[in-house]
C-alpha cells in the first residue's frame, strides 16, 4: 500500500528517473541558424492531459515536467514554442500526422510514428510498471492478466505491444492515466499499466492508497521531441538542444518541478 509522501521526499523520488545528460556543446552550423532567425516561432504539439509530465491548464498554459525542458530549450534556441491546442491525446496524434506539428513535446518512438515523425535522442526515460488494487493478490505479472481487464489511455506506446504480446489482456480505453488509476482503486478494471514516475506521482497526488506498483513490465518509456517528417533541419536542432542537457540541467529542472508542485 502506497503511503503519501511530502513534495521533498517525492522530489528524491525523481533521482530514480533516468535523465539522459549528453552534455555535448550546442554548437549550430550556418543553415541552422538561418532556419532559426527565419523561423522564430515553432508550432508544438503536447499531450494535454499528462500531468505531472504535461497538461494544458485552463488558461492554456503548458505546464508540468516535460514543459520545464521546452523552456529550456525555447531559452537555449532563442526561439519560442507556441502550442497548438488538442483536447486529448488522440487529437494531438492526428494534428502530428496531418502536418499541423512542427515538433511534439514528448513521446515516445514506434514504428507507426516514425511515418510522420523524426525523433531526437531521448531526454527522459523510465521503466513501466503494472498498477494494481492492493486486494488483487493474484496478479504479480503482465501474464497473469489474461482474461482480466486492464486500463490504458489510446493510443499510448504500450497499446500496440499488448495486444501482440498479450492478446488475451482485456484493453479497456480510459480517458487519461488518473482514470485508470481510480478505476483499479475501486475495482472497475483489474489493472493499469503507466511509466514508473508518472504512475508514482499520479498515486501519490489522487492520495489512492489502496494501490499497489508492481515491478518492472520489462516495458519501457523512452521519452524524445518529434520534429515533423520532411523537416531534416529542425529535426538536427531539436537532437542538438537535447543532447546539450548536462546533469545540472536536470537537476534544476527537477528542482523547479518540485517546487511548482508545492505551490499547487
């Protein structure tokens, strides 16, 4: 059973989060910096309901984790991200794959995306876990679950693995990752499976401490920017500005989250 856990501790929490620290100099060559002073705002595609990686508040302003990066990087470029609005991730992967993206946030890379998308190096990653009532004694693993329901948001990464590894799993499409969560707390669905950070914070945040993390799926979220197809020169920025994030980088970034969660 989880326990809730005061901001400082659950900041620690994130020094278990991998971030990826390139530290290589952001150096741009001529066509680079011609792209960005003919190009001072770039259009951004984000999942508006991913907290605490990403949401768009109800004044429309990006928040979160995810929106510390892209702060750091709009200062880094000296260019400005203006996000363009969705409802839901659904919509936002339709807006990518018509063309209305000229980068994505944060997501993870899969063959179906790679059709319309280029992908950076990765900036964030972390293991995904199964997340269960702690009264369901008899689920340890993903196998476990065949015949049994399991929560998940569509069109999420693992989606597609599921259903080619456990097609006998029962994918129940749920709105957002904090309805899954409450639906196994009060026993509507068997399970949900989410990254270990995102699936940590959501529990702790909603206080549903009738819930049980399970170890690792032997899935993985591996989270990176997409840059639109035929765009080879915004997609070598966004790789350079990713791969220019040091471990002081990081830490302030997980500092000034952890403090913004306290102000909520």
């Amino acid at each position: 059973m989880l326990k809730k856990l005061p901001v400082k501790l659950l900041s620690l929490f994130l020094g278990f989060w991998a971030f990826s620290a390139y530290s290589t100099e952001l150096v741009l060559n001529t066509d680079e910096q011609k792209y960005l002073n003919e190009h001072p705002v770039i259009n951004m595609c984000v999942d508006p309901d991913w907290l605490p990686y990403e949401k768009l508040d109800e004044q429309g302003n990006h928040i979160g984790l995810v929106a510390n990066y892209m702060s750091l990087f709009q200062s880094r470029l000296n260019v400005r991200f203006r996000v363009i609005s969705s409802k839901n991730w659904e919509e936002t992967q339709t807006l990518y794959s018509e063309g209305f993206c000229d980068i994505v946030s944060a997501l993870n890379q899969t063959v179906e995306r790679d059709k319309y998308l280029n992908f950076t190096q990765p900036y964030l990653k972390s293991p995904a876990v199964l997340v269960l009532n702690e009264n369901n004694k008899n689920i340890s693993h993903l196998i476990d679950l065949n015949g049994k329901t399991l929560g998940m948001v569509k069109g999420y990464v693992y989606d597609s693995k599921l259903r080619q590894d456990y097609p006998e799993i029962k994918i129940i499409y749920l709105e957002n990752m904090e309805v899954a969560l409450k639906k196994v707390a009060e026993n509507e669905v068997d399970a949900t499976l989410g990254p270990l950070f995102l699936s940590f914070a959501l529990t702790q945040e909603l206080n549903l401490d009738n819930l049980t993390i399970m170890g690792n799926s032997g899935y993985q979220d591996e989270l990176s920017m997409g840059t639109r197809k035929n765009n080879s020169l915004l997609t070598s920025l966004m790789d350079k500005v990713v791969q220019s994030l040091t471990s002081e980088d990081h830490a302030s970034i997980k500092k000034d989250w952890a403090e913004q969660r306290k102000d909520q």
